[in-house]
C-alpha cells in the first residue's frame, strides 16, 4: 500500500497538536508533516517532520501539497469566536481564503481526502436550544460562525462538483490538557482546571448557568480518526457533521472540580463573550454521526475532571 504524506495545518493549535500526535501514532511520525505560522513549533522538540506555512499564501501551500506529495490533508488553522468579533475581516480571510486554497488545491492534486473543522457556533439565537438537529437552523451571529457555516457548504460543493473526499465535524467546545485555546468563547472551560490545580480562585467570563456543548479532546480527536477512516459510502451528510460529547454549565463544572479541589472558589463576571454563548445551543443532537459512522463518546463530567487534574498535576512534576 502507498505510504500516506499527511499535512497537518495549524499543528501548534489546540486541536492540532494532539491530532498530530495520534495521527503520527496511527501512520508514523515521517508520514505526517507538521505545520504552522511561527518559524519554530512550540510543540515539544521531539515533534518533526515541521514546515512553517503562512495557510493564506498559497503559493507556500500549493508548493508544499506539490513538494511533499500530500495525500491527506487536516486543515485547522482558524480564528476562534471571540477573536473573530475583534478583527471580523481578518478571521473571515484567514478562515474563509485558507479553506477554499485547501480545496482547489487538493482538487488539483489529487488529494484523496481533506478534514475540516466546523462548528457548533453554525448555530445561532434562533436555532433549536436543545438537541439541535443535523438539519437544524444555521443562522450564525458571528463572523467565526459565519465563516464556518459557508465553509460548510464549499466542502459540500467540492464534494459534489469534483469528488473530494472533504469530511467535517462541528466540534463543540473543546477540553484539553496540553494546548491552551485561543481566542474562543468556551476557553473557561480549559482556564479554570489550570487555576484548579493551583488551588487559584477563578473568575470566569461567562454567566453560571450558561449550558453549552462541550467535548474533552481525547473524544474530539477519536472522533476524527473514526470519521476520516470511516467507508467513503457511510459518509451521508457532507457539510459537517454534529458531535455531542457532554453539555455543562460554569456552576456544574466547577463543582466538580471542587470534589477534587476543596475550597476551590469561582466568581462570575461576564463580557462580551456571554452574548456569543448566549447565541449557541445548549445541546446537540449527534444521531447522524451515530448512524453513519457509529459515535459514541467516552467521557461524561467526572471521567473529563478527573482526568484534566490528574494530568494536569502530572505535568506540573516535570
Ligand atoms: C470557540 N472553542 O469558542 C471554539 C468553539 C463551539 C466553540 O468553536 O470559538
């Protein structure tokens, strides 16, 4: 069998270095090619093959697909939610122009399949609260959710026009211990474990009772590896697919983590993040994916706490 050549776009975001590391565990560490914006990746040094690659020059990216001989490429670079309302035209070209470079080029080369993330910020105040359907409203009130929603439908489009094999998921709000995110509106739920486990009070920035979906990575990431190796005939919905992990809010979070972290104390204060939020569903109806590719998450409130502490705590000894 050909041996995969895969490129990893934003492999020093939060997503990106652990699907790095499990997409080296699965192919081998020369089969996947690491790359990002700044010149040195701050991933750990053991972590190459690594390119650095500005995603909006795409004469850099169409020369690095060609150079390289890419069969497979995970394209995640993107500007989060909050960060979009501050700078909307840039994290609409860099989400938007980036994804459509993807996709015309991996067309011209013949990639043979493309991950994208989505999102569940497609949805917006007037779609379904609970249990948001795969076909529900997608009326987003953010230039990130924006971006997503019309990226969606490319991938779809190049699905149909030229037979790209682009698959999607719209990740909820992501939980992990080795990446911190950048500029979303659900990073609180990352902040507070490193303020747990220095026993530090935390102010969070969104409301106590704001419920929202959220996934710890380790789910996020098997997910993607069991959708990109899924039969291409099992793939029914080619804009993206949703996911469900857990839903929960900041009170409900934080009392867990006080079960292992006595006395640790949270006060809310909210900022121009709460009306993002306010706009998302609090739960996500992720039958599609069940169905076509056979979901099923791992982890519920406790297991996630238990296990951000635990190796939160042990990255504290080295
Ligand atoms: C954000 N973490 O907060 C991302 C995510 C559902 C939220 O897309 O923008």
């Amino acid at each position: 069998m050909d041996q995969e050549k895969i490129l990893v776009i934003g492999a020093c975001g939060q997503i990106g270095r652990e699907l790095t590391a499990a997409l080296r565990l699965k192919f081998g560490q020369m089969q996947v090619l690491a790359s990002d914006i700044q010149a040195k990746n701050n991933l750990s040094t053991e972590v190459f093959p690594y390119q650095q690659l500005d995603v909006t020059d795409a004469d850099a990216l169409e020369k690095l697909i060609a150079d390289e001989q890419v069969t497979q490429i995970y394209h995640l670079a993107a500007m989060l939610s909050a960060n979009g309302e501050k700078n909307p035209k840039k994290a609409w070209d860099l989400n938007m122009n980036s994804l459509l470079s993807v996709l015309d080029l991996s067309v011209k080369y013949g990639v043979k399949k493309v991950f994208w993330p989505s999102s569940i910020a497609v949805f917006g105040p007037d779609s379904e609260k609970t249990n948001t359907p795969q076909q529900g409203i997608t009326e987003p009130s953010t230039v990130y959710g924006i971006s997503k929603a019309a990226g969606e439908y490319w991938c779809k489009y190049y699905f149909e026009k030229f037979g790209l094999d682009v698959r999607s998921i719209r990740y909820p709000g992501l939980i992990s211990y080795t990446g911190a995110p950048g500029g979303g509106t659900t990073d609180y739920a990352v902040d507070i474990f490193h303020h747990g486990v220095e026993a530090k009070p935390f102010t969070c920035f969104l409301k106590k009772e704001t419920v929202l979906p959220m996934m710890y990575m380790e789910d996020a990431i098997r997910a993607t590896l069991e959708l990109m190796d899924a039969p291409v005939d099992n793939i029914k919905v080619r804009t993206s697919y949703n996911l469900s992990g857990l839903s929960f809010s900041p009170e409900e979070l934080a009392t867990e983590i006080e079960k292992l972290v006595p006395g640790f104390k949270v006060d809310y204060t909210p900022d121009f993040r709460q009306q993002i939020a306010d706009s998302w569903p609090g739960s996500i109806d992720d039958s599609a994916a069940q169905t076509d590719w056979n979901w099923k998450p791992a982890y519920n409130l406790e297991a996630m706490v238990s296990d951000m502490l635990l190796n939160l705590r042990a990255l504290q000894e080295i």
